[in-house]
C-alpha cells in the first residue's frame, strides 16, 4: 500500500519481495554467516549451494498460499558428505499474521513429505512489531500434541547491533541496516532521504567490488522507496558524493538515464500540481542539467504557479 508522507506526497510501493529474493540469492553465504552462525560452520560451502526454485513451487503450485511466495529453498552439504535442505521462511508483512507459523509447518511438512530430506528452517521476520515473534507451531487434540520449534531472525533485534554491523565487512551487514532503516523511516521521507543517503556514503567507503555496490544500491532503491521530489534530490546528493570520492558506480549511459528519469519525475510533478505544462516549459526540462532539475523540483514543493518555479530571479 502506498503511503502519505509529511508533505502528503506519495511513495512508491517498496517491493520487499523482489529485493529480498535477488539479495539472499546473491548473498547467501554472507548471510549465514552473518546471521545463522550457528549453521554456517555446519556446511560444506566449498561444495556450493543450489537454490531449488522450481521443486518449491512445484510442491505448493496447488495451494492457496503458494500463489504469492518470497520463501527460499536451498539445497547445500553438510561437512561429512550429507545432503541437506534449508528453508528460509521470509514474512515481509508490517503486522501480525496469524497463519505464519502453520505456514512454515506446512511448507515444511510437504517438502519433507515428497524428497525425505534432512531440512533446517529459519524464519526471517522484518515486519515492524518488535513483540510478533512466532517461533513454533502447535496442535492439540484428544491427546495427540503436535509441535514444531524453529529459530527466528527479528531484523529489529539488530537495532542494538548497528556499530557491529557499520564496521562488518559481510556484504549482508548494510543490507540488514538498510532493512532496520526502512522501517525506522517508514513515517517520513525527509528521514529516509539522510538514512539512504548515509548508507550509500557507508557503502561507497568500504571499497568493494563494483558489482556488489551495485547490488546493494538496487537493494537499497527498492526497500528505502522515495517520493518523486526526495528521489530527485538524492539522486543528486549520490552524484555529488562520487565526484568528491572520485567514485562512479553507473556507466555513461546509465547517467543519462538518471537525468532522463529527472526530467520525467519533474514533468510528473508539474503536472500532478498545475495539471497542465506548456510546450515551452517542457523543453526547458529536457534542455536542462541535473543540478537545475533538481533547483526546480525543490521549488515545485512551494511553488503556487509554473513562473515561480522556472523564475531565474
């Protein structure tokens, strides 16, 4: 659901689902490490890892609550020879979900119940209630008790760690503080603005490869999302940061798109308040560099006519 922030502006919806997805992908072992240490030392990672994308969906194609699914099934080996499954069950909702821990029991039960496998469960809760932690499933009836106890990783419990994760080197260490910061910020744009601009600053400074800045920068532009005119200024303070780092992480072609979704978003903007802007105006817009852009999405937001933002006065 979209939000309204302080200056009523809307923001874009944040699509966790995706980001989560492509980030435990990438960074799988960074993130067992960093997060499930208890694991870690029990895998033989020089064997690799699959992810088992299809026999997950395959097993819960039928069901209700397969259509819709961020969970991770990954196949890895144990340190004496063993196969083993680990399922990460992953609840992105901001509330409480009364079905999650007979979710997790289910999903585990069918995996189980087809390829008779030893199976690790972990369910990673990056909701915003500190107090929502459903960490076993149970049933009872006439005497049959059932029950299954799994850990859970609450990504607010990091808030206490956050000087250990700015110093960590685990790639999955900014992503976790970027989760922390999208749901700190969550009520103002302002405040995200300074938190993304900060951890870019972070991320920038810890000298990795490119390919994981930029990794992570995706992560970042999809969790932490922006209204049109906070978009445009950040995009502005991250060019500005990599002329004084001397650091480019986007190609030539990739800034030219830069300024073209600038000149977009700002032509959206011009719109959504005058409702109609003039040939003249919109020429203006595409002739312009990303430094004036930006001067006149600031003015949009106190602007009461089209003159006022384009005034040179």
């Amino acid at each position: 659901m979209n939000e309204v922030t302080d200056l009523n502006e809307i923001i874009p919806y944040a699509d966790l689902d995706s980001a989560w997805k492509e980030i435990l992908r990438k960074y799988f072992k960074d993130f067992v490490e960093l997060c499930w240490p208890a694991i870690f030392d029990k895998i033989e990672w020089s064997k690799g890892y699959d992810f088992l994308e299809q026999e997950f969906h395959a097993i819960l194609q039928k069901e209700e609550i397969g259509k819709r699914i961020t969970d991770k099934l990954v196949r890895v080996w144990r340190k004496d020879g063993v196969e083993a499954w680990v399922l990460l069950q992953i609840e992105i909702q901001g509330s409480r979900k009364s079905n999650f821990s007979e979710r997790v029991y289910i999903y585990r039960y069918r995996i189980f119940d087809l390829y008779k496998r030893d199976i690790a469960t972990l369910a990673i809760l990056i909701d915003g209630d500190i107090h929502w932690r459903p960490n076993h499933y149970e049933n009872n009836f006439w005497g049959t008790r059932l029950r299954l106890e799994y850990p859970i990783l609450k990504i607010l419990d990091f808030r206490t760690r956050k000087a250990e994760l700015e110093a960590s080197q685990n790639p999955f260490s900014i992503a976790i503080l970027a989760q922390l910061a999208a749901i700190e910020t969550s009520k103002s744009q302002e405040t995200r603005l300074l938190s993304k601009y900060s951890l870019t600053k972070q991320l920038y400074l810890r000298n990795w490869e490119k390919e994981a800045i930029l990794d992570l920068l995706r992560f970042f532009d999809e969790i932490m999302t922006l209204s049109e005119s906070f978009l445009i200024q950040c995009n502005k303070q991250v060019e500005e940061l990599e002329k004084e780092l001397n650091m480019v992480y986007m190609t030539p072609s990739e800034r030219l798109w830069l300024k073209q979704g600038e000149s977009t978003f700002l032509t959206e903007l011009l719109e959504y308040k005058f409702k109609h802007v003039p040939q003249a105006y919109l020429e203006r817009i595409n002739q312009a560099d990303p430094e004036t852009l930006l001067k006149w999405g600031r003015r949009v937001l106190i602007a009461q006519s089209l003159e006022a933002v384009f005034n040179e006065q």
